[in-house]
C-alpha cells in the first residue's frame, strides 16, 4: 500500500511550466513543419524521434519531493523513497549561489544536496523535516 502523500514540492511556477514548453518548442516546430508536408506524418520514425525528444519534459514536470507520512520521496534524479527514521540530520546552508537544502542519512552519506529556492512551499517543507526527522549527533545551524 503506498504511502500517503501531505505535501508537494515542485520547482517554482512559471519556471516549471518554461522548461517545459520551452523543451517541446524544437519538436513542435518539427511538428509543424511535417504537416506543411503529409507525407512525413506518416513515418514512424518521426513519432519515436519526438517521443524522446518530449521524454525529459516528464522528469521536469514530476522533479521535486514529496513528504508523505512515513518518509520523503525525492524526485530529484530517479525517484526514492526515504523513511524519515533513516535520517540523521538536515541542514539549510547558505552559499554564495543560494541556500542549499542537505539531508544526511544514518551512515552520514548526503541523501540530497539541493538548492531550496527550486523547490515551493519551502516553509512547509522546513517544517515537516523539522518536526518528523530525529536529529542525531547533530545541531542544527
């Protein structure tokens, strides 16, 4: 049974919305231009090329984290599930480009290195982490 979801964070409208169109904008105008001629509509080649080319507009739209009840889901590169009790510690640091969410994990490997301002509802998200992560080992800056 999948885990409920409380809250998304997704990169920032009309960015999100930007990337996108401005990713199918190449495939379109081909598009457009093979019905000025019939003939090329009807190579199937033609379809699998604009597939592929429309394929990395789905990993923009859904990129992002989820936090469900029992833990994150990050959609950042390959979708992955984080139970909040394999957690150690989180972190807002602020850099010359921006601050920088960072999780650690129980091992002390960085699960997620991720610039905050991408994401929306960053309040939201501060304060699931805040509330549902147990810090250990750890004081927050």
């Amino acid at each position: 049974m999948p885990d409920t979801i409380v809250s998304h964070h997704r990169l920032i409208q009309p960015y999100r919305a930007l990337l996108v169109g401005l990713w199918l904008l190449p495939p379109g105008l081909l598009l457009v231009l093979a019905v000025v001629r019939i003939t090329p509509l009807l190579n199937p080649r033609l379809w699998l090329m604009l597939a592929a080319m429309g394929l990395p507009t789905l990993h923009i739209w859904q990129q992002g984290i989820d936090v469900c009840e029992k833990g994150l889901t990050l959609r950042i590169y390959l979708p992955t599930t984080i139970p909040f009790h394999d957690l150690q510690s989180w972190q807002v640091q602020h850099t010359p480009a921006g601050r920088v969410l960072i999780m650690i994990d129980t091992d002390g490997h960085t699960v997620l290195s991720f610039f905050i301002a991408h994401l929306t509802h960053e309040p939201q998200l501060l304060q699931a982490l805040n509330n549902r992560v147990q810090l250990r080992d750890y004081v927050r800056r």
